[in-house]
C-alpha cells in the first residue's frame, strides 16, 4: 500500500482514487479483497488494481502477473487470450461508440 501511494505522488497525483487491492492465487478471484494476510505461493498470480487521482482524475489500473516471474502453460495462454482481446478493441473503439458495440466487437475475438 505504502510504495504504491509513494510512487502515484511521486508522479504528481494528491492521492490514491481507493486503497490498493492486492490479492494472491485464488484470493484475487475476490472482488475488492482486503484481508492480505496469507502467504503468496510460487506458483500464484498475483493482482494488483490501484488507482491515484490526478487534478482531478480518477485512474484505475489492474495488473496480474506470476509471482516468481514465470507463467505456466495455462496461464500463459490465457494471459495471451485476455491480451488479444483488449488489442482487438484497442483497433475499433472510438469516441462516442457505445459500449455495446465494444462488446460485439470483443466477442468476436
């Protein structure tokens, strides 16, 4: 939490959007988990989601990766299905296009 808000200020921001979510293995499967009191095994993936707020804007940003540095085979692939799919609507999405044609376009991917 601490080098998360040290790092967002020192970019500029007046504070974080919400606290920090950080959460390991199954536990990142939680919405909003809190807790942070179990060890994060070799093997995990571990979720940060952060935001700062920023003369006036509110960021949001989730990340997962391995914890020892290296994903397995499935969670390389879908590491790559999830990252397809945001690419894929990075290409269509404009302004002013309604999310539901941002959905279409997602599932075709």
């Amino acid at each position: 939490f601490a080098t998360i808000d040290y790092h967002c200020r020192l970019k500029g921001a007046q504070c974080l959007a919400y606290p920090p979510v950080v959460a390991g293995g199954n536990r990142a499967n939680t919405l909003h988990y809190i807790v942070n009191n179990q060890r994060i095994l070799d093997g995990d993936l571990v979720l940060v989601d952060a935001g700062a707020m920023f003369a006036g804007y509110v960021s949001d940003i989730t990340r997962t990766w391995p914890v020892n540095g290296v994903f397995t085979d499935i969670q390389s692939r879908i590491y790559n299905l999830v990252e397809s799919v945001q690419h894929a609507c990075l290409t269509v999405i404009e302004p002013g296009m309604p999310l539901n044609d941002l959905n279409s376009a997602m599932q075709t991917v």
